[in-house]
C-alpha cells in the first residue's frame, strides 16, 4: 500500500506532467509555499498530499470578468472552430489519460481502471461534442401569413459556472465544458474542495489546447475553494447558468438564490436507485449488475444501487447470490490489479455509513457486512452492508453516500413499482425482466419516475450519449449528450417578413 509520501510524489509527477502552474501548489513551486493554501489529501491514507492556493470571491469576481470578456469574442467564434478547441481537448487526454486517471485514484480513491474509464467518458464527450459543433440545429415552422418565415435559432448563452462532487471530479467537468465551449459559452469552475488536484490537471491541459488554438484567455477558469466560494459563483449576475452537481441539500440552497436573481440552474443532484427483480428476470445478469452497482467506487456514484425491491418467490435466492458477491470482492490499493473496493472518501462518510446501519437496526432491519476492513492503511475501507427491512421505510428513503443495499420484497408488479417511486429522489432505475408487458409498463406513463430508466441493465454506469440527469429531488437538470445542449444556449424565435405588406398574427386588424 502507498504511504502519503509516495501518493504525493505520484501526484506531483502527473501535475508536472499536465503542465499545472507551479505556483497553484506547494511542491511545485519553488520558495514559500502559496497562501491561503486549501489541504489537497487522499482517501488511500487520509493524509496531506500538498498545500493548493485557493481562491476567495474576489478571484471569483475576476474570472467571471476575464470569462465575460471572452464571451464577447467567444460567442462570434464559428460553432466548428469553437469544435477544434475541444478536439484538441480530447487529444490531450487521450495522451494524458494515464496522469490524470492517477489523480482520480489518489483524490478520490476510484479503483484504477474506475479512474480510466472516468478520463475515457471525458474523451468521449469532446468526440460528442466535436460533432454537435456542427449540428446545433434550429428549426424552421411553417408561418400563419403569406410571405413571412418563422424560425428558431439558438444563440451562445453566456459564462457557464460549473460545481461539481468529489466523486466524478473530471468527468463532470468535461460533460459540462466540453458542450459549453461549442455553444460558445466561457466557463468558470469551482470543484469540491476534495478534489483540487484533479481540477489544476484538468484545466491546464484545457489552458494549453486554449493556447494553441489561440482561443481567448478568460475562457476557463478554476476557483478553488469551500462552498463559499462556490456561493460567490452563484449569486453572480454575470453567469448566466450554474450547473451544480452534489446533494440534494447544495442543490436547495443553490436554486433558488439563482433563481432570485433570474438566472439560470441546471442541478445534478442525490439519487436512491432502484433495481427491480421480477421471477422472470435472468437472476446471474441482475445479481451482477447489482453487485457493481451498489458497491463499485465504494457505493459513492450518484446512480450506485442503493435499493432492491425483489419478487418474493426469488428474494432469498438473490439475497444469497448478492451477499457471497459483497463477501467475495477484493478490497485494498486502488492502483492494484484485481482489487474491486477502494476506500470511502473520509472519515465523515464512514461515520455517516455506521449511522445509517444503526437506524436500519432500530427499524428491524437485519444488516450483513458494513464492518470497517482492515487493508493495511489509515483510509476507510468498508464491506459493502445488504440490509432486509421489513419495509421501505427509515434510512432506505434518504441517500447515504456509501455501499448500502437495502432489500424489501414485493408480491405484484403493481406494488413493485409503487415502492420503486415513492422515495423523494429520481435519478437512475433498472428493470430485471423477460416479460415484455413488466418491461414496457416500467418505461410507461405509469411506470419508473425516474430520469433513467433501464432494461437488464443496472442503475450505475451510463453513457456519454444519452442525456443525463434525474427528477423530483435530483433536480430536473439533464447533461451530457442527447439534446442537452439546449441548457447552455440561448434560443430565439424569428419571424421574417419577405411581403411589402404588414400582417398581423390571428388575423388581428389595427387601422
Ligand atoms: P456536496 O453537495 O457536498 O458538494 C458538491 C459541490 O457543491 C462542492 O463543490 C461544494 O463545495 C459545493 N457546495 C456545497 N454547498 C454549496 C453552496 N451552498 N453553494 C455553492 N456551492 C456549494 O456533494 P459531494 O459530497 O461532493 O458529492 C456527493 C453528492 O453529489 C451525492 O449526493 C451525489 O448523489 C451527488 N452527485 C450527483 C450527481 C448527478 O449527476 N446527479 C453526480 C455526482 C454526484
């Protein structure tokens, strides 16, 4: 297992790499170290990895002044030459994946190849975007009067403040950046504070395609900090969208202060996902599925499985299955082959895990695995816990951030997807059938109210190109591919009169 030591030299060797400013972090830089300093640690051992300059609302207020000069250049920049700058984005991690993934790893603790795939969604949402730089589409309607056209065009929104979680510290970033960089928009960016080192990485290989690509400066910008920094991103007139990504409880404060002052939000908040398994489900597939699910990266993803509402006549068959899968997954060094079970993020979110475990007790729960493991280091490990309650009730309707699974039964379908809907939270669904009227019922008008919602696949582990994003208290904000694109842009609709005439609409005469 890595000493902090060893995690901090592995980081500075991938900052160096990335071409991060040395004077953003001590051990770079040459002399004193920088002030105020935000901590820049690792779950793997909780330690200090090196001191990072942070930013107060005065750098805030700056980058959003440099960001709102380079949207006056910005957005009179073609849609396709904006593309190459993110072309040249994505070519940079492809050849930085390796540094970058090792970032993930040591800040937030992702087994390695979690950490790959994070840098791959990453390369392939530039690839998206390239592509949507040409294909920013408005539509053309038929109008009501003679020698008029009537047509919608979509415009460069304005500077885009980007919040993200600790938990997809890049990948977040890319989906929110790479899409607003093609529709013209600067971006400034402000990720948790548990995450620094991933950010510096990420905007500076962001500052180097910039350079090349002679694109404005000021078009990105990292501000690093505590939620008062993310704040003072928030309550600045001059962003035009916030998108913030983490809790359910960031996510009420953030909305409506943007909404005070008539901006725009899109929020990417908690889920409490759902897997149904029905008796015609193909019970190896759904046992797999909820496996990773709920205990890959440690049950810390936003779309992590976090219930199993399963038939009756198969409850004690998957129950076994899924138990021996928890037992069985090999906990230990992120950056070691064939390890599955990194560590929690801290220590809060173990204590958090422990509180939950003692609720569902309290509720008559019966609790399996939870316990702290021992892998020769100070991070917190965990044995992902399945929890039996009697019923859908105590901790099993909130988000605990952590590898929990709890289990209900049901007896009907109909009742099944009553338990699946009934908590606050509408993020990420999965369907374990083979009858095709379950499954078409689930995707129905009456079915999973969630913002994804899958057939014989899991919860965890979407793709680039649809869009993504949940409902009710996840926040109704939809990113990444589809047409998600429409969030960061501003749309107008036109009405072109080619007639000498003047026409008014509904027939409307007016001398
Ligand atoms: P968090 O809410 O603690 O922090 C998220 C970010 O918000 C951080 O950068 C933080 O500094 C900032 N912040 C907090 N309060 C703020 C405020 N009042 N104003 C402005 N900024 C503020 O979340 P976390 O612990 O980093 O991440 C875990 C949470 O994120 C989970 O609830 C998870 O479900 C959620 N998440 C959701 C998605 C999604 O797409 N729906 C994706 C990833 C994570």
């Amino acid at each position: 297992m890595k000493t902090t030591a060893g995690l901090a030299d592995l980081a500075l060797g991938a900052l160096r790499r990335l071409g991060v400013d040395r004077e953003r972090i001590e051990g770079l830089a040459d002399g004193q170290p920088p002030r105020p300093t935000l901590a820049a640690r690792s779950p793997i051992t909780g330690g200090e990895l090196c001191g990072v300059r942070a930013d107060d609302a005065d750098a805030v207020a700056a980058a959003v002044t440099a960001a709102s000069e380079a949207f006056g250049v910005w957005r009179e920049t073609p849609a396709p030459v904006r593309g190459a700058l993110v072309k040249r984005l994505g070519e940079l991690l492809v050849e930085h994946q390796e540094d970058l993934a090792a970032l993930v790893s040591i800040e937030a603790g992702k087994i390695h190849s979690e950490a790959l795939g994070e840098v791959q969604e990453m390369i392939d949402i530039c690839d998206f975007a390239v592509g949507l730089s040409r294909q920013l589409y408005g539509r053309t309607m038929p109008s009501e009067r003679a020698g008029h056209r009537l047509q919608e065009t979509w415009q460069p929104l304005g500077v885009v403040g980007v919040i993200s979680a600790f938990n997809f510290p890049v990948a977040v970033w890319s989906w929110n950046t790479a899409v607003a960089l093609v529709c013209g928009d600067p971006v400034v960016w402000k990720p948790s504070e548990l995450t620094p080192l991933c950010a510096l990485g990420c905007d500076a290989l962001l500052q180097r395609a910039m350079r090349e690509r002679e694109a404005p400066a000021g078009l990105h910008a990292v501000v690093l900090g505590a939620r008062e920094v993310g704040e003072a991103l928030v309550d600045d007139a001059r962003v035009a969208l916030v998108s913030a990504t983490g809790s359910t409880r960031m996510g009420r404060e953030v909305g409506p202060r943007v909404a005070a002052r008539f901006g725009r939000s899109l929020l990417e908040l908690g889920g409490n996902n759902a897997v149904i398994v029905t008796p015609s489900a193909d019970l190896e597939q759904a046992v797999s599925s909820i496996v990773f699910g709920a205990a890959g990266t440690a049950g810390q993803r936003c779309t992590s499985t976090r219930r199993l509402l399963v038939h009756a006549s198969v409850a004690d068959e998957v129950v076994a299955k899924v138990t021996r899968g928890f037992a069985s997954l090999p906990a230990g060094d992120p950056f070691e082959d064939g390890v599955l079970l990194g560590p929690l993020v801290n220590e809060a979110a173990y204590e958090a895990m422990q509180a939950a475990l003692e609720q569902a007790r309290g509720v008559g729960g019966e609790v399996i695995g939870g316990e702290r493991i021992d892998v020769g280091a100070d991070g917190f490990w965990v044995r992902p816990a399945l929890v039996r309650l009697p019923a859908q009730t105590g901790p099993m309707l909130t988000e605990t951030f952590a590898p929990i699974l709890y289990v209900v039964t049901y007896q009907d379908f109909d009742e099944a997807l009553a338990l699946h809907n009934c908590v606050p939270q509408g993020l990420s669904s999965g369907l374990f059938s083979n009858d095709v009227r379950e499954a078409e019922r689930y995707l129905g008008p009456s079915g999973a109210d969630t913002g994804i919602a899958n057939v014989n696949a899991g919860t965890s582990g979407a793709e680039i190109g649809g869009a993504f994003g949940g409902e009710k208290e996840t926040g109704g904000g939809r990113e990444s591919g589809s047409d998600a694109w429409r969030a960061y842009m501003r749309r107008a609709t036109n009405t072109i009169n080619y007639s000498a005439a003047v026409q008014l609409a509904q027939g409307v005469a007016f001398g």
